[in-house]
C-alpha cells in the first residue's frame, strides 16, 4: 500500500514538473513573440542585429543604446552574452558616480528581464569606478573581429558566448566557442586584438 502510494506522489511529482517547464518554454516563446510585434522601439532591420554568427540577436551598439536609455549618465563597465537552454541574454552593467546598475536583457528583443542597482563602496565612489573601468567602445576592435581571432586561435568552432570587461586598466574580450564536446574560452587584448590566454575544457 505504501509502495503504491509513493509511486503515486512521485508521478504527480514529476508530471507537475513537466507542466512547468513546458509552460515556462512557452511563456519565454510567447513573450519573444509579443515583444517582436508590439514593441517598437526596438529596430528589428539588420543594422540592429549582431553580425557575429547569430544573425537574430542584437548588435553591440543596439544594447548599449538600451542601456544609456535606461541608466542615462553612466559608463558601461561588462557586457556579457550567455546562453542557456530556456533564453539567450545580455548581462551588462554601469556606474554613474556613485551606483552601480546591472540589466539584463533577452539578446533578440531587447526585452528587460532584471534591473538592479546598488550603491558602490567608498573607495568607488565619487566617480572613482567610472573612471577606472569605463570601456572606451571606440578604441576597441569590433565583436566579429574578436571573434574571428579567437577561432583562428582555437582552430575554429562555434560562438557559444562572450564577455566585454575592463580589470586593472586592460579591456579584453573574452570569447566561448564550442566544437563537438570541446569548449575553448579565449581572452583577448580588446584594443590589440593579441590574444592573452587560450582555455580548453574537454
């Protein structure tokens, strides 16, 4: 009796776990959709999406414009691309003199998922971090270029993500390509384009 109880529990368990991830896929789906027909502030043509092997989702600039649009007044200090099963995103934070915002957005609609920001420590303050880790997106070399260095480096593979950020006065980019069940991560020098370091994870 027992027996045949726990298996009961452990279905509806597992049923209610399918009805959930399914209408969590189709909710994303659904609100990609909307956003695509009904928002039109986000230019849909191709100059707004990225030319970096992902021809639906929006380029550097285009998510750099939805951010200064949100957060006027600050620099951006990280832009990062991920992907994962449910959505594709940009995580991109700033800094004005004083906060720190953070924002991410789906990377095809432009469509805010989280905002947050939070007040910077002392020693960052009074535009100290604006200063020290703004990114000079006009010096540096563009994403495609990045990304055709770092499969030149890594022997090809596909774009699987990539990050934007400045530590200890450097910017670089670091790329994530993947190739069958090999994952390669390369850090460039994002004004040289040099490549820094080459990571591989089999």
């Amino acid at each position: 009796m027992l027996k045949k109880w726990l298996t009961t529990v452990l279905l509806i368990i597992i049923t209610l776990l399918l009805v959930t991830i399914a209408y969590l896929l189709y909710s994303d789906h659904n609100n990609i959709n909307t956003s695509r027909s009904t928002d039109s502030s986000f230019d849909t043509s191709s100059s707004s999406k990225s030319s970096s092997n992902d021809d639906d989702l929006l380029s550097l600039a285009k998510i750099r414009s939805i951010f200064y649009k949100r957060y006027p007044n600050t620099a951006i200090t990280s832009i990062e691309l991920e992907k994962n099963l449910l959505s594709t995103h940009y995580d991109i934070t700033g800094v004005d003199d004083n906060t720190e915002y953070t924002l991410k957005i789906h990377a095809d609609t432009g469509k805010v998922i989280t905002h947050n920001k939070e007040q910077l420590d002392a020693d960052e303050k009074n535009g100290t971090a604006k200063n020290n880790e703004a990114i000079a997106f006009d010096n540096i070399i563009s994403l495609d270029s990045a990304v055709n260095k770092a499969k030149d480096a890594a022997g090809d593979g596909s774009l699987n993500g990539w990050s934007l950020e400045k530590d200890d006065g450097r910017t670089y980019w670091e790329i994530s390509l993947k190739d069958g069940n090999n994952n390669v991560a390369v850090k460039l020098d994002a004004n040289s384009g040099q490549v820094i370091e080459k990571d591989e994870d089999d």
